[in-house]
C-alpha cells in the first residue's frame, strides 16, 4: 500500500516540467548582471550631465561673456572711457551672467534628476519581477529534487524492478490519447444539445 502511495505522489511530482539545477544559478547571474547594468547606466547619464555642464560653462566662459561685455560696450557712451571703467562694466556683468549659468545648469540638474528616478524606477520594478521569477526558479528546483529523491526512493525500494520513466511515459501517452478523443467527442456532443 505504501508503495502505490509513494508511486502516485511520484506521478503527481513528475507531471511538473523539469528545470535543469543550472537555471537557478543563471537567473542569480542575471541578477547580478542588471544590477552592474544599472549602476553603468546611472554613470554613465552622470557622465553625460557632468560633459554637458562643463559645456556649458565653457561656453559661458569663452562665448558667452566676451558678446555680453561687447554688447556693454556698445552700449556705453562715447564719453566713457570703457578701458578704464571695465572693471565695474564686468563687476555689474558678473550677477547676470552667474544667473543666466545657474539657470541653465538648474535645468541639466533637473533633467539628469529626472532620467535617473526613471532608471530607478524602472530597476525597482525588474528587480521585483525578477524575484518573483527567482523565487519560482527556486521552487521548481526543489520539487525536481523532491522528485528525483521520491524516484532514487522508489527505485531503492523495488530493487529498481519498476522503470517509474517508461511508466509515467505510458501515463502521458495515454492521458493525450484519452484527450485527443473526448476532442473528436466534442461536436457529437453539441449535435446532441
């Protein structure tokens, strides 16, 4: 009696799809791997931010300024003798150029914020999916262990007199073909009604 109960818990745990044990060790690699993804891809938006900002201020620094200071100049009377007073048209320059650089790398800053809560948010949700693959990856490995103990088990038992394999494949053979035709019963069965 013992043994029809080990045998049909036997089926019942062999009717499940077989992972290979390396499955598990894969997915954990993978893991691992989107995590060093993730943390290249933050670099790398940071490096990007970092290029665009020293951009800017070079821009701000070798464009930028020299027009604001000729458009100063321009603006000053013939009477003033800029050369001499350059150094209070630039002290005068200065807040609005330190403004204008603050307002754009404020913008950069914000953009580089944004793009980053997205990876985030994006590896918070893979990461979770992935658990939950990782958990049912573990799972499955435990009941193929379960199996292959219940079947080593069996086999201990019988003296290996019972092939459990070639009998769980007459089962499978022959719960398709029981399958197959309750389909071909089907349209009688609606002919019927």
């Amino acid at each position: 009696m013992k043994f029809i109960k080990l045998f049909f818990l036997c089926m019942l745990t062999s009717a499940c799809v077989t992972i290979p044990k390396s499955t598990n060790i894969l997915t954990q690699q993978m893991a691992e791997e989107t995590n060093n993804m993730h943390n290249l891809n933050i670099s790398l938006v940071q490096q990007l931010f970092n290029e665009r900002k020293q951009r800017l201020n070079t821009f701000i620094t070798n464009k930028y300024t020299p027009s604001l200071i000729e458009r100063y100049k321009k603006l000053l009377p013939d009477t003033i003798n800029y050369k001499k007073e350059l150094g209070n048209i630039i002290t005068s320059i200065i807040p609005v150029i330190e403004a204008k650089k603050d307002s754009l790398n404020t913008i950069l800053d914000n953009q580089e914020k944004q793009i980053i809560s997205q990876l985030n948010t994006n590896y918070q949700k893979f990461t979770r999916a992935s658990n939950s693959l990782q958990n049912l990856i573990s799972s499955a490995t435990k009941v193929n262990d379960s199996e292959e103990n219940i079947i080593q088990s069996v086999d201990n038992i019988t003296h290996n007199k019972f092939n459990l394999n070639a009998i769980e494949n007459e089962l499978d053979s022959l719960l398709g073909k029981t399958s197959n035709i309750f389909n071909k019963l089907k349209p009688f069965e609606k002919s019927l009604k």
